[in-house]
C-alpha cells in the first residue's frame, strides 16, 4: 500500500498460476520450495482467468494484459522486467530479500 500509495487489489493470471503449480510439483526442490511460498502468497491474490494461445509464453500474457489494462507488474524475473520496461509498465520487484522497490512511475 505503502508504495503506491492508493488502494489496490491483487491478482494473479490464471496461466502465471498454473505455472506455479507444476513447478510445485515437479521442480527441483528448490525450485518446489519457492513455488509453495508463492502459492501461499497467491492466496492473497484474486486468481483472473485469460486465454493464452499455444504460441504465447506466460511473460506473453503478463505483458500484453499489463498494457491493456495499465497496471504495475510485480516480477522478480530479469527478462519480463526489462519487456515491461520497454513498453513503460511500471514494475514492482523483491530488493535484498525483504523490501519491495517500484520502478517506474504509477
């Protein structure tokens, strides 16, 4: 709340959700370790269900969504932040373990 200053509502797209779940089940285990504390963090999101094409990746959607509806984008993966980065979505990201940063302007 704190960080951009205003009310907001999180949610988690349906394929970014999925794809938590299998790594869950089938990661390494620490892989497995990290997907079971972000399910339990995704409790707190409303979970939006979106079509995803058979050529699209999960970062495909997360950038295509996050243009259309002009919302900040909360990623720690280096690649879908500097793809947010380059069509101006402000990102919200995970800095030494324990603070969120914004970068980008909401």
């Amino acid at each position: 709340m704190n960080l951009i200053n205003q009310r907001f509502e999180p949610i988690l797209l349906s394929p970014a959700y999925h794809e938590l779940q299998k790594m869950a089940e089938k990661g390494s285990p620490k892989l497995r370790r990290q997907a079971v504390t972000a399910l339990k963090l995704a409790e707190k999101c409303r979970v939006v269900y979106v079509e995803k094409s058979k050529e699209e990746t999960n970062d495909d959607v997360i950038v295509k969504i996050a243009n259309q509806w002009k919302c900040p984008v909360a990623t720690n993966d280096r690649e879908l932040k500097q793809r947010l980065r380059d069509i101006s979505i402000p990102v919200i990201y995970l800095r030494q373990k324990s603070r969120l940063e914004l970068e980008g302007s909401i």
